[in-house]
C-alpha cells in the first residue's frame, strides 16, 4: 500500500488476542498489516506486542470489527478473578 497513512487499531500481547483480531479483520473485510514480532523458544511462543495497523480509510471499519474484542477484554464476567 505505497503513500497510504497507517493506524494502530489493535495491540496484541498473544497469539490468541492477535488470532482474533486478525479473523475479525478479516471477516470484514479490512486490510491490514501487523508490526512487531511473533517469537518462539523451544517450540512455545513467546508474548511480545505485535501491533494491528489499517488505512487510515478503513480505520472507522475496523474499531467496529474489533469493538466486541475489546469489549469482553475490558469487561470479564463475575466470575472471572483477574487476579
């Protein structure tokens, strides 16, 4: 995408969340490239941010095909004990 302005819209720190994100993506149809590094030790990976960026056109498209990620992420159940 030559001479296109590039967002964050999603930062990822496992393999799920960026899985999830990507499929959401995806699943709209939207555009996107991720920066930053996908690291394995011994077989396993390693958590380390990996960034989701879109056009700066597609941005509005993809905060709406990631707000349901965000949502449950920000907003655990009861019964969940965050720690």
């Amino acid at each position: 995408m030559p001479n296109v302005e590039m967002v964050t819209v999603f930062e990822a720190d496992n393999l799920t969340a960026l899985s999830l994100a990507e499929s959401a993506l995806e699943d709209a149809g939207v555009e996107y490239v991720t920066v930053g590094q996908r690291l394995y030790a011994a077989g396993f990976p390693v958590n380390r941010p990996v960034w989701i960026q879109v056009s700066r056109e597609d941005e509005a498209r993809a905060e709406q095909a990631l707000e349901h990620l965000r949502t449950s992420h920000d907003n655990p159940p009861d019964d969940v004990d965050e720690g």
